[in-house]
C-alpha cells in the first residue's frame, strides 16, 4: 500500500454536483482513489479526492493541498510538468498554487465567475463525444497556462426536475444548457495567460463556420497547437498558435466523406521535428509520418485492418510502436514498426487482447493479456522480442470456480449483403437440453463500441451467465457500425440510423434459428442506450421475430439527442429530416406487436426521460400496452447499488416471464 484514500476517499452518495456529472461523463463507478498523476521530472503524485487535492511524495508523505470544505470543489487539478506547481478549477475560474507546504493558491484567469461562462472547464459536448475532458493545458517550461473559456449562456436552458426527493425547495432541480441535435452549441474560446496571471491572449480559432476545439497541447518546441474539428466533423485542422500574438498556422487538414473519428489519439509530435499522424483516409485507420512542415514523409502502417493507438515512439532507435488488430478484428496486439518505413513486427504472442503500457525507455512493456478463455494475467516483458520478464499479476480469484462462467462460443455469419459479421453465443447448460432455446440478443448496435472480442471481458458479464444458467441462450452480434472494422463498415449507417443495423440483428436471429439453436417463437431484445434505441427499433420493425424487448434510456428521437454525437453521424434534422424520420422510433412505434420493458433513470442528463416519455405517448395513442421501470434518482448509468440489483431482477424476471 503507498497511499489510502484520505477519509475513504470518493463514496457513492457523497458526491458534489461537479463530480456526480464529470463521472457520468467518465461512465466511472469507481471509489476511493479514483484517479491519482505523476509529475514527470519528481516523485511526486496528485490525488484528488472528494473535492480537495492532495499530494504525495518521500518527503512528506500524504498532505492535503487544497481544502474546498465549505467552498465549490477543486475540479480536474494538474501538476506542472516541473511537478512544483497545481492548477485546478474553482468556482468557473483557474487557481494555481505551489505544491510546496503552506502554499497559497492564486486566480489566474478572470471574468467568469457568476456570468454563466467558465474557464479551464471542458464543455458538455467535448466530455460527452469528443473525448476532451481536460479545459487548461500547462506550457512544457512551466510558465503558462492554456485554456478555454466556455459560453454556455445562449443556449436554453433544459430543466430536470429531481421528483423523487423528499424535499421540494432544497435540490429540487438542475438546470443544464443541453445543445440538441440541429440547435446552439457552446463557443470555445482558447487564451493563454502567464502563471502569475495578468491579461490573457486570445488564439485565432475563427473560422468561417462553427468549429470544435477538439484538442490543444503543447509542441515539444514550446508552441501551443491544438486539433479544430468542423461541426459537421467532415474536417480537421492541425494547427500552431503564436501565443505572443494569438496568430494561428495550418499545418494539416484531415478531411472525411464519412465523418473525422476522434476515437484514437491522431498527433504524436516527435522530438526530432515533425510528427506522426492516424488517418481513416484509406478507409482504416493507419499511421503516418509527416515532417516539421506539415508534408507527408512516408505511411508507416496499411492494409485492410486497423491501428488501435501509438503505444510509444522511441526516437533513438527510430521505432514507432502501435496497438492493432491486423490477424484478427477481434483481437488486439502490440506491433513496432520502424519510423523510417519497413516491415510491421508483432510482440505480442498468445491470441486475445493485449492491453500494453510502455516504459519511458523503450525497453519493458507491462502486458495485460487476456481471452474469452483466460481471465487478465499481468506480465511485464521485453519489448525486443514480447518475454516475459516478472509476472506482475495471475488470475487468483476464488469465485471464479464458484460462478462456473463459461466462456461463449465465437462465430462469424454473413448478413443479406455478403458481408461477415462477427457474434458470441453463450449456450445454456447442458441439462438444458441441445436446443432450440429460448434466445435473447443482448445488443448495442450504435457506433463506436466492439461487443464481440477475444477477451476475458465478454466471458466476465454476470448479467448474460446468469440469463444462460436459466436456461437462455445469449447473442451478441456487432452489426455493421460497429467499431473496429474499417470506415466503411462503421459508416454504412450514415445518415440512416436505425437500418442497417437492425437488418443484421435480424439475420443474426435467422442464423441462430437456422443452426436450431434459437426458438423462433421466443426470441427477445435488451439493450441500454443505443442498445435500448435498437431494441425498440427491433421491436417495431421485425415484430414477426422479437416477441419481448426490455429498453434501457434508449433514444427514440434522434432530434432530442445532442449535438457532437448525433450530427457526426445523422447531419442536423435541417439537412436529413427523412433521416431523422425515418430513425424516430416514433414512426414505427405502432408496429410493436411483443412484450415491452421501458427503464429510464428519470434525472439522467445524457439521455432524458423526456425520450421515453415522448414514446410512451406514441403507444399511448396507438393503444399499445407495455410496461415501465422508472428510477427517479438515477441518471444514465445506475449507479445505487440497490438500485442496480433491483435493476437486474427485473429484467431477468421480465424475461423468465415472458419468454
């Protein structure tokens, strides 16, 4: 143990507004030491917990730098790069303060405080979908500080009213400047300012159409460069600002016929002078080498299959090392590649996922391996060639044997057009019988996550070992817009959410019944989410084969959803109305023959009830029965462990009964 977690650290229940949403937006469940950083040139390590900072390092131990008791939290805090300094959000504004003992802490920035704005803050959007969650960026010398200035004020307000407190005057409500689908975004200003504080600069980022301020860092040289990324996502500019005079260079513009993914880190500067970049724009997301003045030197990575990050670079001995799944779309390994072009080397051996974190020196890597069939072993290695150096970790669990998990069976299938999909059957046991079995198809469907993996994960889902010990068969299937599988598959459902996606789960059902292991009169549908907007979408369009469905927070109307997301992927209602149409779950709702679960938390934030209430009135109308779960004080992940238990009872129950 080096540090427990001051007065049992963050705990459920405990939490201030900030943090309750910013771990939303992390989709963290985690408690006590949720996050801690390591200064890069000291022995030193940042916590914040609970609101305060804390700090620790040989000399002192474990002291508390900022105390927020009585005040608004400490948010996001970070050390300087020379470890002697924190930055940290309070009350809209950045605060620094020396990490030394008995230290005061400064404002550095000005002018947001009580007007609705807020500085060193990310906005809703760029937590939420563009995986942007820090709003101040320390200089690399130390002496300054970005950071973005967020104007929130002339979008409506949207109220949730907390209908399930006891009190109807204290936290009785929360009001939040949600930008939907089509409708005002916030605007992003990026300033530096000295670490002193004083007047800020402001960086050029007009432009002649709304942009993000997708990512900002600073160049090894000093120069503060970010990544400004269109509304419409079809481009991205990588650029320089002078921070004297805020004047801004172009360096590199990435453009797209589908959408710019921000999923993968795409810039990594290089010491020497220029930088790597990911880009789809082959259709696969691959890297390449470009110079200091932004021109292509040499694409280091091709072929149909995809790099997943750039795990390192080791400058010295010109090698770039990268995460793939080249064997295999279910798969994940370490590969290195040399900087100067040549041919791609694998390291890592045993088939499955390979989560791999490099050292500093390019020497040892610490491998988290895992497969359907293996529970996460770690093993720090040799990068040279992927030996085992020390086991850090075996599997040692002793529920394991008690839970009697069976891994699923991989399979491919091919959908109505040709094209192989990838799915995990997880077979009830053997009393149960050979089968045809009652089926439910557990699903996501939307893009970005990868459901069917070789990995201990999808074996480790309770929820779906338990349905199977009942006597269920479980599908998973990753339709097309999955993740992982090229631009062009994940793109098919531009524009027209709703379609192609719900056409491969239901040629993954006809396979199922096919190889007579689905009843085809008892087949369900559960899904949270884009699960639950697929699941309804099942429901309503293939009601000849899905006969129970339990919805999760689903979408139903795409109009009601935000900006980043929805946009990226379905344009605005303005410039798609028969898209978001067609994919309104409105539109077919009349269809919906089978039984139907409805659960929504009713204060989440992400999703809101306001989707399952407009539906309910859809059925309403049409005079179709179903049945609600509602949760008043949960958002979009429950998050109450009473909650969460009661949560699943109910679906399994729904279910057993039904099915």
């Amino acid at each position: 143990m080096l540090v427990a977690p001051p007065g049992g650290g963050v705990k459920e229940g405990e939490l201030s507004r900030e943090e309750e949403l910013r771990r939303q937006r992390e989709r963290m469940l985690t408690v006590g030491i949720t996050h801690f950083y390591r200064a890069r040139t000291t022995e030193r390590l940042l916590l914040p917990v609970a609101g305060d900072v804390y700090l620790y390092d040989d000399a002192g131990g474990l002291r508390k730098l900022v105390d927020c008791a009585g005040s608004p939290p400490a948010q996001n805090p970070a050390l300087s790069p020379d470890g002697a300094w924190v930055a940290y959000v309070q009350d809209a504004e950045v605060y620094v303060i020396p990490a030394a003992a008995g230290s005061t802490a400064r404002q550095i920035t000005g002018g947001a405080r009580g007007t609705g704005k807020t500085n060193g803050l990310a906005e809703y959007i760029a937590q939420e979908e563009l995986a942007r969650r820090e709003g101040f960026w320390w200089s690399p010398d130390s002496r300054q500080m970005a950071y973005a200035e967020v104007d929130e004020t002339h979008i409506p307000v949207y109220r949730i009213v907390h209908q399930g407190k006891d009190s109807t005057v204290d936290d009785a409500y929360e009001d939040h400047r949600y930008p939907f689908a089509g409708e005002a975004n916030a605007r992003v200003r990026l300033a530096v300012v000295n670490r002193e504080g004083g007047a800020p600069v402001w960086m050029d980022t007009d432009y002649d159409e709304e942009v993000y301020l997708a990512r900002v860092f600073w160049w090894p040289d000093g120069v503060l460069g970010a990544e400004i990324l269109s509304r419409d996502q079809s481009w991205l500019d990588l650029v320089r600002f002078d921070s004297g005079n805020g004047a801004r260079t172009s360096v590199l513009r990435e453009t797209s016929d589908y959408w710019v993914s921000l999923r993968t880190q795409h810039f990594i500067p290089l010491e020497a002078g220029g930088f790597l970049w990911a880009s789809e724009r082959s259709g696969f997301n691959h890297i390449y080498h470009y110079g200091a003045d932004g021109k292509l030197v040499r694409p280091l990575t091709a072929g149909e299959w995809v790099v997943d990050e750039i795990a390192a670079v080791d400058e010295a001995n010109g090698l770039v090392y990268f995460a793939g799944n080249r064997e295999h779309p279910a798969e994940r390994h370490l590969y290195g590649v040399p900087l100067a072009g040549g041919e791609v080397r694998r390291i890592t051996s045993e088939p499955g996922i390979h989560e791999v974190t490099l050292d500093n020196a390019c020497a040892r890597f610490v491998d988290v391996f895992s497969a359907v069939d293996q529970p996460p072993v770690v093993t720090l290695r040799a990068l040279a060639d992927g030996a085992a150096l020390h086991p850090v970790h075996t599997p040692n669990d002793p529920r394991l044997a008690d839970y009697a998990l069976q891994p699923p069976e991989l399979v491919t299938l091919s959908n109505r057009d040709g094209l192989t999909l990838h799915g995990a059957v997880y077979r009830p046991p053997a009393q149960f019988g050979p089968g045809p079995y009652p089926t439910i198809v557990q699903v996501y469907g939307g893009p970005g996550p990868q459901l069917v993996a070789n990995q201990w994960l999808v074996t480790a889902n309770l929820q779906i070992q338990y349905l199977r010990q009942q006597g269920f068969l479980v599908f998973r299937l990753d339709n097309r817009g999955s993740a992982r599988r090229g631009l062009a598959f994940e793109g098919a459902l531009r524009h027209r959410m709703g379609t192609v996606e719900v056409d491969d789960q239901i040629d993954g059902v006809r396979w199922l019944v096919e190889q007579g292991l689905a009843d085809p009169e008892r087949v369900g549908v559960f899904g949270w989410s884009y699960g639950g907007y697929m699941t309804l979408m099942c429901l309503a369009k293939a009601p000849d084969i899905f006969k129970v469905g339990v919805a999760g927070a689903p979408v139903t109307a795409w109009d009601g959803y935000d900006t980043g997301y929805t946009e990226r992927y379905m344009g605005t209602p303005q410039s798609n109305p028969e898209g978001y149409a067609a994919g309104s779950v409105m539109t077919h709702a009349e269809n919906i023959r089978g039984k139907l679960l409805l659960v929504h938390g009713m204060i989440d934030e992400n999703v809101h009830f306001r989707h399952t209430a407009r539906l309910m009135n859809a059925l309403n109308r049409a005079r179709i029965a179903y049945d609600v779960l509602l949760f008043p004080d949960e958002r979009h992940m429950p998050r109450l462990p009473a909650d969460r238990v009661y949560l699943n009872e109910r679906i399994v129950g729904y279910f057993q009964q039904h099915l």
